[in-house]
C-alpha cells in the first residue's frame, strides 16, 4: 500500500493525498491551488469547465475557484499545493505581475510540461515528498518547514517560468479584462504602492467604482485588497529581505512617518517592523 505524507501550516498545504484534499475543500479556500501529476492523469471540473491534468500537465487556479466531478485513474501519482496570497507574494515576488495577468486577466489554469521542464519539475516534487516523509526526530518542524518553503518555492517559479513561456504565445486574452488589466499593470511598476483607490482609478482614467466593479469580477477581490496586497509584498521583501534602515523602508514606501510605519506593520503582520526582521510576526518565507 502506498504511502502519503503531508505538511500544512496557516500558508502552505503540501500533500500527496490529492483526492483527500479535492474532496474536501475546506482546507483550499482562500489559497491558490497547484496540481501535478507525476503518472497516471485525473479529471476534474474547474468552475464548470471539464480539464484533465495528466503527466504532461500542471493544474492551477486562484483563490474562490470552484473544483468538482474529481476523477483519478488507477495509477495517478500526483502531489497538490495549497499556497495562501501572502505566500505566493512572497515566493514569486518578482514575477508576481505576470502570474497575476496569466492567471486573472488571461485564465489560464494549465502549462505543458516539456521534455526539458519534467526531470527539473519531478526532482522537486520528488525532494518535497521525501522532505514529508522524514519524522520530527530526524527534522524538526522549525526546520521541515523551510525546507518545504524553499523547495515550493522553487518548484513554483518552475511553473512561472513555464507560464511565461505560455504567455509568450500569445495566449487569448479575457474578453472585457483591459481595465483590470491596466491596474495590475500600474501597480506593478508604481513604486509607491500605498495610495487610495482614487489615486490609480485618476491614472487609469475611470471612476472608483467602475475599477471596483473590474477587479471584482476578474479576481473576486477589491481594489483596495489587491493595493494591500501588493504594499505588503513590499513591506515583508524590505524588512525581511535587505538590511535597508527601517526609517528608510518607511519613507520608500510612502509612509508619512515611522510610527504611522509601525503602526500599520503591526496591524497587518503581527508585530513592530524590528520585531518583523528579526523573525516574529505572521511569518511567510
């Protein structure tokens, strides 16, 4: 009987029992999903579209999708992910811009693998289910978990790289989508982040509303989630990622001054921006 193993924290599901997790979906809400198939295939229903994910192909869908009608074929071998926004912010940091239009503005939910992505993609996966397989007297969890973070990660800019490729193809854009298309895209390349709805709905040349209305149908979240969002991807790289002065990281993202800084640091993640660089708070790495 085959064995399977599994790491969950309050950001990252990791699992080879993939029919379990489909089947309940409660673990999945909220959090980005990734199927892989090493062998065999399965089918399944993504907001009423039929797909099959078989050895030459990698499933994946945003936060909100609706997965059904899940069928395996007798030697599927697979692993799924389950990666929170915060996360995937974090381990995509610098291509999140074209994850985001691939994924929200483009739909696409599914990449090839190619002769030359499959031995670098099933060594990872294959690492990752070794790294679940260990007990706690052979790694701790303190130390599990990074191993399965840096793993994941890389294994997720894998599929970034893979998606871009796709991208490359001129793959069809979503009817409708140029709006929220432009926001991503302004967002993406404005430095300081950290400004009302308003601001960006001024420069897209639209209301506030109209921008709402798009970003809601496109990605289920608001403008305002998808600013944070992106304020806090930076906040986590400057404090956790350089040894920039805290004083200088507040004024780069265009904080009015250091206390407003903390105080917002504090409310988001956990803890004081010192605190944050020196490991505490809400932890994503």
């Amino acid at each position: 009987m085959e064995e399977h193993f599994s790491y969950r924290d309050s950001d990252v599901l990791a699992s080879t029992r993939v029919g379990e997790f489909l089947q309940d979906q409660v673990e999945l809400s909220g959090r980005n999903t990734f199927l892989f198939c090493s062998d065999g295939k399965m089918t399944l229903e993504h907001d009423g579209q039929s797909l099959e994910v078989s050895r030459d192909r990698i499933f994946f869908c945003p936060p909100g999708a609706r997965l059904s009608e899940c069928m395996f074929a007798p030697d599927f071998r697979g692993m799924l992910f389950s990666v929170s926004d915060r996360s995937l912010q974090q381990f995509l940091r610098q291509w999140m811009g074209l994850w985001n239009q691939a994924v929200y503005v483009e739909r696409m939910y599914c990449v090839e693998v190619s002769d030359v992505d499959r031995p670098l993609l099933s060594a990872l996966v294959t690492t990752l289910s070794r790294i679940l397989s260990l007990g706690d007297d052979a790694y701790p969890q303190e130390y599990r978990k990074d191993l399965v973070y840096s793993t994941l990660r890389n294994f997720l800019v894998g599929v970034c790289c893979m998606v871009g490729r796709m991208r490359d193809s001129s793959h069809p854009v979503a009817s409708g989508s140029d709006l929220f298309q432009r926001f991503l895209a302004l967002l993406d390349n404005t430095p300081v982040k950290r400004h009302p709805v308003e601001w960006y709905a001024e420069r897209l040349s639209t209301s506030t509303k109209t921008l709402g209305l798009a970003c809601r149908e496109h990605s289920c979240k608001s403008a305002m989630q998808w600013i944070r969002e992106y304020t806090l991807s930076d906040v986590r790289h400057y404090l956790r990622s350089t040894d920039i002065p805290i004083k200088e990281v507040s004024m780069m993202l265009g904080f009015p001054n250091t206390s407003f800084f903390g105080q917002y640091v504090k409310e988001h993640l956990g803890t004081t921006p010192l605190g944050y660089r020196q490991g505490s708070g809400k932890k994503c790495e």
